[in-house]
C-alpha cells in the first residue's frame, strides 16, 4: 500500500491552501523541491519557449509507487504529514500536497516513476487535472515529469506572462 493520503479538513484549512503557480518558474521550484524531498543527487531540467510549453524535470531519486501516482494528483495529497500536529515537525521543501494537483489542473502533465525495489515502472498523464492513461512503463528509478501547454485552460494567466523567451529569466 502506497504512503500517499489526502488531509483532514482542519488540517487542510490549518495549511496556506491553494497554492497558485503564477509562471513556469513556479513549477520548475515545485518539481525541483519534490525530487530534494525524494532524495535525488541528479536532477535534469528542460524548458522550451521558457516554460511556457514544455518542461521536464527527471530525477534519480526514490521515485512513486505505482499505488501513490494518481492520489499524488488530488488536491492535500501528501506522504510528509498526517495531522496538524506533524507540521511543527516537518523538515522537508514540500509537504502541502498542492504542487502536483495545482500544475495538473492548468496543464498536460505526464509523470513516469520507478521505485528502486520496483521492476518496472508506471506511468500517468493527465489533462486539465484529469487521468487521461495510465500503465506500466519501462523507466529507470526515479521520476520524471513533463509539463506541456502551461495555463492552457486559463487564457488569463496566460495573458499576464512575459514573452516566452524571458519567462525563464531570473529576476
């Protein structure tokens, strides 16, 4: 059984709910921070039209079990935490179980993942938050993850974004 759970209401009304990713930088920092959490010692990043319309982050970290994959997708799923309580101890980047649900519902995102203990992987993708297919899928341990056609469902936010060449820019 997987160690993913989604939260109890007072402990989801007790954390900064509703994490907003306002540009591609955003989800670059949560994808980067899950694979610290996961424990990788490499981490690959690809970005395209800054951001905008691709970006993969692959990891060699612990990688997600097959059972964990689409719940890691809902909204205040988390494996860091299972009460209130358990936020005065938290020490890892991200434990709020907001990333995934929130980069998911404003893009295509397909996630390939393997245990180490594992013999082959799993894959999801998914749409506008939506599982569109899910399976086996030969991968090396970690995990990998593709963004495409960020706020595509969202044409305001898209509107507000610089030019794709400079959204990668750091300021």
């Amino acid at each position: 059984m997987g160690q993913v759970v989604l939260l109890d209401d007072i402990t989801i009304n007790k954390i900064a709910a509703g994490e907003v990713i306002e540009r591609p930088a955003s989800v670059v920092k949560e994808l980067v921070e899950n694979s610290i959490d996961a424990g990788a010692s490499k981490i690959d990043i690809e970005i395209k039209n800054g951001g905008i319309s691709y970006i993969r982050v692959t990891d060699n970290g612990n990688g997600i079990a097959q059972d964990d994959m689409e719940i890691a997708f809902e909204r205040h799923a988390t494996s860091k935490i299972r009460s209130a309580e358990d936020l005065n101890t938290i020490f890892t980047m991200g434990f709020r179980g907001e990333a995934l649900a929130s980069i998911a519902s404003i893009s295509r995102v397909e996630m390939i993942s393997r245990k180490p203990d594992s013999q082959e992987g799993y894959r999801i993708i998914l749409e506008g938050g939506k599982v569109l297919e899910k399976g086996e899928y030969g991968c090396p341990i970690g995990t990998t993850i593709v963004v495409q056609n960020l706020f595509f469902n969202t044409p305001v936010r898209y509107k507000f974004l610089k030019k794709d060449y400079t959204e990668a820019r750091i300021y």
